[in-house]
C-alpha cells in the first residue's frame, strides 16, 4: 500500500516510534512524523509543497477537547485529504463526532496495521472511481477588512452581473449568520436557509437539502439566506463547510459567498476551499489594521495571497481617506488591485428598493467596475472571453493579469 502520500500527527512524543512502524507495516516506510502540540504539527504539514492524500492522527488518551485542534489542523489541509483518527478512547459518541467533521474512520488503540491498509486502499479506490471533473463552479468569497467595508454590496451586484450578463449560473451564500441582510436587500422571502444547515448539522448534507435552501432572484441567480433574527453563533466544522461548497459547486457555475468579518476555524476554512477571495477595504485606518492583521492571519493558516484580490471601496470618498493608497500597499504587504467609485447614494436607493444597482439603473461607473470584476472572474476560471474593450474607470491598468493563472497553480 503505497498510493498516494502519508503524514502522521502525533499529539504525544512517546508514540512517535510507534507511529513510525505503523506506518512502515502499513507500506509508507519514509512517512513524516510529526509529533507535539497542533502548533508545531501545522507547521511541519505547511513546510510540504502540497497536503499529504491521507493523514493520521493519533490523539492519545484525548478526547473531545482534541475535536477544536482537529478543526484547526483542517484548514491546513485540502478537501480531499482523507483522516484517520487513532486514540485510547472507545466511545460511539465520540465516534459520531468525528465522523460528523469529515473524519474517514476512528480506530481504538491498539490497532492492527492490516485494518489500516484496507481502509487506506478503499479510499484510494473510491477517490478514483468518483474524481471530479474539470468542469466544476467556481467559489469566489467576499469579506470586508472591517464591517461595513461593503463586501455585502459587491457580493450582491456581482452576483447578478454573473447571472445577467454573463448568463451562468450563480448563488449567492449569506454566511453572515449574525447579520446578514442579502435576502432583505433583494426584497427577498426566504423560509430556509443557513440557519437550518448550521444548526442541524447532523442531519447531514445532501441536493435536497440544499435545494430547499435556495431563493429564486431571476433566471440564472439563486440565494441562500442568513436567518432574519439574531441568534447565538453555533459551532461550524471545517469539513461541514468544505462538504456544503462542494455540492454547491456541482450545481453552479459561480458560488458566491458572502463572508462574515470573523476569524474563526469555519470562516478560514470558507476561504481555504474558495478559489479566490475578494477583500473589500477603505483608505482609513481601522480597514488598514484590520486588512494588514487578516492578510497576516489567512498567510499563517495557508491561504495563498495570490488567491487573494484587495479591492479599496467607496473610493473618493476624501473625508475618510486618511490613509493613502501608497501607504495602504505598503503597510499590509499587498497591492490594491482597483478602486471602486464612492456612490453611497446608489447604493443606498438599490437596497431602499429591494434591487441590485443593476436594475435601478444608477452609479453608472461602479456598475462598469463591477462588470469589469465579472467578467475578469469569467474568464479567469469559465474560460469565457472577455470583449477588446478599453479598462473601466477606476481600474489600475493590467487588472486582468489579476486573475491570469499564476505559475504552479
């Protein structure tokens, strides 16, 4: 059995030579071992140019305290890892717990190597018989660098300008589970929506559950809403997130997500598995700090800033602009990729009347910067070809070099 790469965690040192047999039995003689607390484990596992196809865990006499440290070693990690967890612990209700958060199977110590090859070799067998094709929906995610940035606002009008002028289809995600207004800025009714997904995770996902989610805004644009009451925030896996995006990406061309301005283990996994993500900023200080301690952060969890966009919102609006677009680049280590125009007003009236600023027919230069957002997106991961037409207005020439694929990617 030596399929694939192998990487083992082990949270105590004294079964670390242990580990290393294991994993020799097990067809992986030359299999990394890294041993001590999460922290020193994520940095082993980022030092490898790409994830490991399955990892081992053993956890010790740990239990459901080890299940946050398990969420953090997840967002270092890509979807298609497959886990297994090792532990003295021999209960089903722990069990479900790991399987809940995406785990492939839990084994009671002691455990025999022959149990473990056979798991490994029915994973490598089913990764095969269902590897997605090429043809599958793009996540881009929205967040603001500070709230009220207006991520919101340009999740919602790129969204429709995907919809409508490019005619694919999209979903728009409201994950801002606190806060979020999607659903009443488009004058929407939306019964079910994130609420029900997060809350009752053990119901598990399925297209039905996510068809049940979805709210009609035209042809080709769907939305899942946040709920309409404040609610305490629930606990979100990692790999409930992954699951929940890769089912929306097998039935949309275009996954927009609208992400809260949190730093949570689910809220970082959001960004891990999107393709691209757009971080909406402004030219004052709170959005500079905020930018510059988020870019650190994503950085630090392995996000790679060349998947990240900086876009500086509201731009000439000169009473808030304390901070030049110099100064800005400068001090968050990242280049402002465009500047969208400062048309509160439009923006304002669109939302008053439950309408994208596409549909009202104001803030004629932001519609522009944000169709040229589209259709650079479109043809960066659709592959649709863009128009020879000049840059819009407010755009650093070269934009599109943006999303051209970078090397090694």
């Amino acid at each position: 059995m030596n399929s694939g790469s192998l990487f083992i965690i082990a949270f105590n040192q004294d079964d670390a030579a242990a580990l290393s047999q294991l994993a020799s039995d097990i067809g992986y003689p030359n299999a990394p071992v890294a041993a001590g607390a999460v922290t020193d484990a994520i940095k082993v596992l980022n030092a490898f140019p790409k994830t490991p196809d399955y990892l081992i865990i053993d956890i010790g006499t740990r239990g459901k305290d080890i299940l946050l440290e398990l969420d953090e070693i997840a967002v270092h990690c890509e979807p298609t890892v497959n886990v297994i967890v090792l532990g003295a612990i021999n209960d089903i209700l722990f069990y479900r717990e790991l399987k809940q958060r995406g785990v492939m199977e839990y084994f009671p110590k002691p455990v025999d190597a022959k149990d473990i090859r056979l798991t490994l070799m029915q994973a490598s067998a089913t990764q095969k018989r269902t590897q997605p094709s090429s043809a599958h929906g793009t996540v881009i995610s929205c967040m603001s660098a500070a709230s009220g940035d207006g991520a919101s606002t340009l999740g919602v009008n790129l969204s429709y300008c995907m919809a409508t002028e490019h005619n694919m289809s999209t979903v728009l995600v409201d994950m801002d589970y606190q806060f979020g207004l999607v659903a009443k800025s488009l004058d929407l009714t939306a019964p079910f929506g994130i609420r029900e997904l997060f809350e009752n995770p053990d119901r598990g996902l399925d297209d039905t559950l996510v068809e049940k989610m979805l709210v009609k805004y035209g042809e080709k644009f769907k939305v899942i809403s946040a709920p309409n009451e404040l609610r305490m925030l629930p606990q979100v896996s990692p790999e409930f997130i992954n699951n929940f995006i890769n089912i929306l990406r097998a039935k949309f061309k275009f996954v927009i997500i609208d992400v809260p301005n949190l730093w949570t283990p689910w809220t970082a996994a959001t960004l891990k598995y999107s393709d691209h993500t757009l971080l909406v900023a402004q030219l004052w200080l709170r959005s500079l700090t905020h930018t510059t301690r988020q870019l650190t952060a994503w950085h630090s969890a392995g996000i790679d800033r060349n998947k990240v966009s900086l876009y500086i919102n509201r731009s000439g609006a000169k009473f808030k602009e304390a901070v030049s677009a110099e100064d800005f680049e400068r001090i968050c280590h990242h280049t402002i990729e465009a500047h969208m125009n400062n048309d509160i007003k439009a923006v304002i009236n669109a939302e008053t009347q439950g309408k994208t600023i596409f549909e009202t027919g104001q803030g004629a230069l932001l519609q522009q910067q944000i169709k040229q957002i589209a259709a650079s997106l479109a043809e960066r991961f659709q592959g649709e070809k863009k128009s020879d037409q000049a840059p819009e207005a407010g755009f650093k020439k070269g934009l599109k070099g943006l999303f051209d694929k970078k090397t090694g990617q």
